[in-house]
C-alpha cells in the first residue's frame, strides 16, 4: 500500500514536472489569473526576450485593482490608472487572452470572476499575481500569489519553479454560534496562531465547522490563509463545491461533469496522512471578531478589550504600542461603543452575493447612522446584477445606502475609494496594515455582519444585540 | 530580465527596528501605477519616510544621514502581505542589495531572489547583536559572502552561517534567471502537458 498522502501533497504532485535537487519543483499551471496592476512589467519582459504567452486560454484577465467604483462607462480620470487599464486590453489582444473588460458583464474582483465562472475547479494549480490567490483554495486547489517575475515564467513557459511547502491542518470542530462567520473564524485563527503562524507551510482546513460553511464562507476563510503567512489555504471538495460549480459557464457538462465529479470527490486527504503542524480549535470559542492594530492578528472578540502591552513578550512591546498609537487607542480599551466614521463592505474576502446578502438582511428596515459613510461595492458585475434581482438593492437604499460599482475599492485604495487620514473604517476586506486603505486610515477588519452592525450604530457593535 | 551576480560585499547597514513590516509600508499601493519597472526607490517606505507635503519625517533610519549603506536590518516577519513584486524592486532600485531579519514572509523571499537581492535570515539573537553593533557605531560594517554563506560583524568578527537553498545561490552567483531555465525545459513540459 502506498503512504498515505495530504490533499496538498496529491495535487502538488500531480503538477510536478520535474523536482531540482535540493532545489524547487517546476510545477505546471492549470489556471492563470491576470490583472492590471502586477501584469503590465511580466508582458514587457516577454517581448524583451521577444516570446509569446505559450497558452492563453489558460489565463483569463479582467482590471480590478485600481478601477473606480463610480460611473465605469466613463473614461478613467486618474491617467496612471487608465494607463494599465489600457495595457491590459493591449497585452491581451495581443496574446489572446481572454479579457472581461470594464463593463464587461463578467467582469469583477479577479477572485471573485474565477470561482463565479467555473474557472477554478477542484484539483487544479492556480496562481496570480495577488496574495489572496489562495481564495480559489476553497475549492481544493493548490492556489496561491506569485511575484510579476512569476507572471512572466507562466505566461511563457505555463510553469513556475516553487520551493514545496510543508504542510499544515487546521481544524475546527463544532458548531458555529449565531452570528459568527467564515471572516470570524480566518480572524480568530490568525489572532491565535499569529501573521506569520503559517509561514512556509500550506494549510488544509478540516472539521465539522468548516464542512458545514457555504462555498463563499469557504472562500472567505482560504482567502485570509495568505494573512497568516501561509502560501495558501485549501480545503476537500464534497457536494457543496460540486452544488456550487454545477452549470457554470466554463465548467464541464453533461456526462463530462459525472466525469468530473467522480474525479473530484476522490480528492482528499488520506486517513493517517502526516501534516508538519496541525491545530485544532473549537467553533464555539469563535466570537464575532474586530482587529484593532495593524496587522490581522491584532483581533479579538467584539466584545473584549485591547490587551495590556505587558501581556506580550518584551521584543513585541515597540511593535505593538507603534501599532496602538497609529489606530488612536489605548491599552486595556474596551472595542465596543468606539465611534466610527465608514463601514467598508466588499473586496477579495467580503464582496460575493451572500456578504451582501447578510448586510442586508441585517439592515433590512434600518437607517444607516448619520455618522456614517458607506461604501458597498460588489465583488463582481455578476454580483451586482444579482443583488439587485434578489431585491438586495432596494433593501440597501431604503436603508440609506447605496451599491457602487464592482473592483478592489477601498481595500486597497489604489483608486480614489480612501478612507481620509486619522477616520476610522470598519473593514470586510482582509488588511488593516497602516495607510492600506489611504494615508493615514484606521482600518478595524470585521465581518460583513459586524460591519452591518457598526453601520446601523455609527460606532463599534456586537452584531447579536440585534440578532435575538 | 538576467539578474545582477551577487557573490560578496562589505557594508554598513541602515536598522528598521519594526516588526511585521509588511509590503505596504515598503511600497504603499498608489504608488504600483507604473507599467515598467522603474524609479520605485524613490517611494521606498513613502509614508514613513516622508510627510504628506513630500518633507522627509526626521528619525526615520533611512533620512538619517549616520546610516547608509546596501544593506537593510529589519525585525522579524520582513515582508508580510501583498505579493506585489513592487516591494523588492523598490528596495533594490533604493540601492539595498541585502535584507537581514529573523523572519521573512514566503512569497517577498521568493520574490527579492528573483531580483538579485538576497535575504539573509539570522535567529532573534543575532538579530540583536547586529541592531547592537549598529547602535554602537552606526557605520559599523558587515561583510555578505553568498560563496561561504556568512554574514560577518566586522567589529566583533562574529562569523553567522545562513542558509540559502542551493539551485538559488547559484542563480543569485551567476546571474541567471528561472524563465531561462524553464524555457530549457520546454520539452519536458510539453511531454508533461501531453500525459
């Protein structure tokens, strides 16, 4: 009997094309993901070595990063942003490969138009030039970010030359309580095991709490993989990832997807696999979850308090009060009925239909506080259309809000979605780093429900006062 | 693009005693607009080494004028975040031809070898000794020998072994790149693409 073998390990292997010794592994790439901002240097290093993109069909494009969220059919305005914007329709039609272009009715948050289309399917190799690449994980792929030097090895060669990481399982047993979330549990998982608690390891997330999340809770979760320092995060296909791949547009059909199926549900870890490093959690230590630093491991429950510099090892103390003085808080302060001045809903981590659907549902017959500047943005132009044919739209305009345009938006800020300097913004999206969503902004990382919470309170909130 | 050869060089160190220092604070995202990889040394660190009207923020190491030098000591968990390439381009074109800490973030390791800077990982001890030598003399020098794999205090001569792993040190030696060797390879992956 052969050894038994990770999830991770079948699906490396499977891609090996060739092992150097003591050195990387080339692995082949079955999906290739491109956006405007880290791919415009790897299409310039290909014509300087005057080659061409060796596969395109095996990688979609479509602009995100830095596209404005208001009035797309208009001309970008910011010059820079228009530029790459520009370029990535050029390099694309220059290598056929398939764009969805602004406007496009596909066109979205790079890791939202994947899954969404059928393009990430169990077992495949997936990379990006993003870190939150590891979403596609959710599906049972080996996906993670690479550098723009990557870029242009897969656009030329289909292969990348990687160092195999060691493997990780983390599991979470249990039920999860009313109101906590896929987010609540990617930000209890980093707060314990720290930003760079998986760094050099992929991890597998297992248990009962995490077969029991939905297909976008599961992508929530993988996608904050990256922000525990990990490569990625991935977790066993069953029939919720079949329910939901079923009928995509770039997904097999008929008898090819029986086929497929039948390939995919075989595609887990073996009973006695050995992992480098597990942990285990219970579902109902999982409160809904707030950061409060600069990092995503500065959280804690809604409910709890900032923790006291003298509780953290002494080397951590700089960092750490650095870190509190920048977001204007204290040690020992309690989170809860902290003012705030925006509420983010959207990006690579928040921005799918059911993110929308919790805030709604949440605010549903509620008035978004006076004090408070919204911005929801959906993950996609699919998204978007279908917030508004399920009523979700209307539901956030009697509220007071409104829904913009489909892109990365504020959490990243590339385009004019900043957050002012010293305002403090109730996050969905996955990095609360300094100056992340603008110069000088306070980002506290939190649910799409806590968010909807803080939103209808003006100031920090456990989302199940309201719940009962 | 074939890669600058590293083999060895002595120099003193500017510190950045922080941990967790993430790719945005190397290259914040507004500055990733460009579509050729050029002049991003001079956004290195932008919003802790200058204020908004472009003055630079006195006590950032790198605006003191007693620290210079091609290589940078930061705390541990260099790296963390986005995998935007940016960020060794940055520190590269800035003139850093080495980072030093106790803890680098995988995909910017990945992502400095790719571009000839090298990441040297010391334990947090020796993280200590050399923010140390530093506070001592701020021009204090440290020899970087890829051939042996040390990293030397010169002051003291503490001799610190690091590891690298092999197929990189021979690309950071000799100049190559990996599109070049996975372009040697075309046969082996069409045959693997075939099967």
């Amino acid at each position: 009997m052969s050894q038994p073998t990770t999830l991770f390990d079948k699906i490396w292997d499977n891609h090996t094309v060739k092992v150097i010794e003591n050195g990387p592994t080339v692995l082949y790439i079955d999906r290739h993901y491109i956006h405007e901002v880290t791919s415009p240097v790897a299409f310039l290093g290909l014509e300087k070595r005057g080659l061409n993109v060796v596969n395109p069909q095996k990688t979609t494009a479509t602009p995100d990063h830095n596209i404005p969220t208001q009035n797309q059919h208009l001309s970008i305005q910011d010059a820079l942003s228009r530029n790459q914007v520009l370029m990535l329709m050029k390099n694309c039609k220059n290598h056929n490969i398939p764009l969805y272009g602004l406007n496009h009715k596909w066109q979205g948050i790079v890791h939202v138009i994947g899954p969404e289309l059928g393009l990430t399917q169990p077992g495949m190799t997936i990379v990006c030039g993003d870190s939150h690449t590891s979403t596609h994980g959710a599906f049972g792929c080996v996906a993670f970010g690479i550098g723009t030097s990557e870029v242009e090895m897969v656009l030329a060669t289909q292969c990348i030359m990687q160092l195999k990481p060691k493997k990780m399982r983390i599991k979470i047993d249990g039920v999860l309580s009313k109101g906590v979330t896929a987010k609540d549990i990617a930000l209890y998982i980093i707060s314990q095991i720290s930003t760079s608690g998986g760094t050099g390891h992929f991890i597998e997330y297992a248990g009962s709490a995490i077969e029991g999340l939905t297909m976008e809770g599961r992508m929530t979760l993988c996608n904050m993989s990256i922000e525990s320092g990990a490569r990625g995060g991935l977790i066993a296909p069953d029939q919720t990832t079949f329910d939901y791949l079923m009928k995509r547009e770039f997904c097999p059909q008929n008898q090819k997807w029986l086929d497929a199926i039948a390939k995919w549900a075989m595609l887990k870890t073996d009973e006695d696999a050995i992992f480098d490093k597990e942990y285990l959690f219970h579902a109902r230590d999982i409160e809904p979850m707030i950061t409060f630093g600069t990092n995503p491991g500065m959280g804690t429950g809604v409910t709890g308090h900032i923790p006291l510099t003298a509780s953290l090892a002494e080397g951590e103390r700089i960092t750490y009060e650095k870190s509190l003085q920048y977001m204007g808080f204290n040690e020992g302060d309690k989170l809860q009925g902290k003012s705030i001045d925006y509420v983010f809903v959207g990006s690579c981590t928040n921005g799918r239909i059911e993110d929308l659907r919790e805030f709604s549902h949440f605010i549903k017959g509620k008035k978004k506080a006076e004090n408070i500047n919204a911005w929801i943005v959906p993950g996609s132009k699919q998204v978007e259309a279908q917030a508004q044919e399920e009523g979700l739209l209307a539901i956030l305009e009697a509220a007071g809000f409104e829904l913009r345009q489909p892109g990365c938006s504020a959490c990243l800020a590339m385009n004019d979605d900043k957050i002012p300097a010293g305002k403090y913004a109730v996050s969905t999206s996955n990095r609360n780093f300094e100056g992340r969503q603008g110069p000088g902004a306070r980002t506290l990382l939190a649910s799409p429900l806590v968010a909807a919470a803080c939103a209808i309170s003006g100031k920090i909130t456990d989302p199940r006062e309201y719940l009962n | 693009m074939p890669i600058e050869k590293f083999i060895k060089i002595q120099s003193s160190a500017v510190p950045l005693d922080i941990e967790n220092i993430d790719t945005d604070q190397i290259i914040p995202a507004r500055f990733l607009k460009a579509v050729e990889r050029k002049g991003f040394g001079d956004n290195l660190f932008r919003d802790w080494r200058f204020e908004k009207s472009n003055k630079p923020i006195k006590g950032f190491p790198l605006n003191d004028t007693k620290y210079k030098g091609q290589i940078l000591v930061g705390g541990k968990n260099f790296g963390s975040g986005s995998s935007r390439e940016h960020a060794a381009w940055a520190l590269y074109d800035y003139g850093f031809k080495v980072i030093v800490s106790s803890f680098f973030a995988d995909i910017f390791k990945g992502n400095a070898l790719n571009n000839g800077l090298l990441p040297v990982q010391v334990t947090s001890e020796e993280l200590n000794e050399i923010f140390e030598a530093i506070n001592r003399l701020s021009q204090a020098t440290f020899t970087v020998d890829l051939v042996e794999q040390t990293f030397t205090i010169d002051a003291s001569n503490k001799v610190i072994d690091f590891e690298i792993n092999s197929y990189k040190k021979e690309c950071l030696l000799n100049g190559y790149d990996d599109i070049d060797y996975l372009l040697s390879l075309k046969k082996e992956i069409k045959i693997f693409e075939a099967t």
